[in-house]
C-alpha cells in the first residue's frame, strides 16, 4: 500500500500519492479490492453521523464529511470517464475540474450523503467488472492530464486505490479526535 499513518499533516492522513514506478499483478488486485470495497467503506466510516457531525470539517479550512463524500463520487466519475476515454481514444486529453470549486456547490453543501453513496455503488461496480477484464496491454493505455501528463490506466487505478482510502481515513480520523 501507498503511504504511511502519520498525524504529523492531518491532510495526508495515510501519506502522500506516490506514483508506481512499476505495478505488478498483485497491486493491481489490491488496487480492484479497494475499489470494489470503496462504497462500504465509505459507508462504514460515515456509519450512524448526525447531520451536525456529516457538516463537520474532517481538519482545519477542510471540507465537511458531506462535502467529502459528494467530492469521492465526483472525483470517481472524474476517473472512470477518464479510464474510459484512454480505453477508446488514442492519447485523449483530459478536462481537469476544480474540485474546490465543486465542493462548494449548493449539492455538495447540502444534499444527502446517501445520493453520493449510491452513485459509488453502481460506478465501482461497473469499473471493477471494467477492469477486470481488460487484457495486460490495456492497462498501459493512456489519457494526458494538462497539468499532470501522461497517465496510464494502471496508474489511475493506483490513484483512485489511493484517494479511496485516503478519504476514509480523513473521516476516521476526525471520529477519532471527535470520539464519534
């Protein structure tokens, strides 16, 4: 797994993204697990909050929990149009989004949390069901981020593993510290 526990920068609560160099077969197992389990997660972390608490900061100047969990199945729809256009175009440049900016839309600051959830549900199992059929070469297909670069779809899956449990984390973390 990428990154270590630290409380040292309560915004990289499992560490930073660290980019493979190399992704062998394994990770890419690991990385459809956390996938596939991304929404129970989610779900497990959020378990029993109130609206009071879904409207907490996770840290200082950070989101709410709600905002949180509408960022997560913005972000992973982000990821799977962007798997998807590396998987049918040659070399397709990606529309970068502000995820800030989103996160400050009227739904992000107020609706459910269960809109978002569901949305993760049937997205995670289509990418899973996506990826796990794809053959060894198409995993090296590529879309290019303007401010990133090039981005294989085995490294966007190392990503999303990331990005699935660094915002569980933001949430039991805060439960932690809360005593939630």
């Amino acid at each position: 797994m990428t990154g270590i526990l630290t409380e040292a920068d309560p915004r990289y609560p499992i560490g930073k993204f660290a980019r493979p160099a190399q992704v062998r077969a394994e990770d890419r197992e690991q990385y459809l697990a956390t996938l596939s389990g991304l929404p129970d997660a989610l779900r497990a972390a959020i378990s029993g909050l109130n609206d009071a608490q879904l409207d907490t900061p996770y840290r200082d100047g950070g989101w709410t929990v709600r905002q949180l969990v509408h960022h997560v199945a913005d972000s992973h729809t982000n990821m799977v149009v962007r798997v998807r256009l590396a998987l049918t175009e040659d070399w397709p440049v990606i529309k970068p989004y502000d995820e800030a900016a989103w996160a400050k839309l009227e739904d992000a600051r107020l609706l459910p949390i269960e809109w978002s959830l569901t949305i993760l549900d049937g997205l995670h199992e289509r990418l899973v069901v996506l990826l796990r059929g794809l053959p060894e070469i198409e995993w090296q297909r590529e879309y290019v981020h303007p401010e990133g670069g090039r981005t294989t779809v085995e490294q966007a899956a190392a990503l999303y593993d990331w990005h699935s449990r660094h915002h569980v984390a933001h949430v039991t973390a805060l439960r932690k510290r809360m005593g939630w």
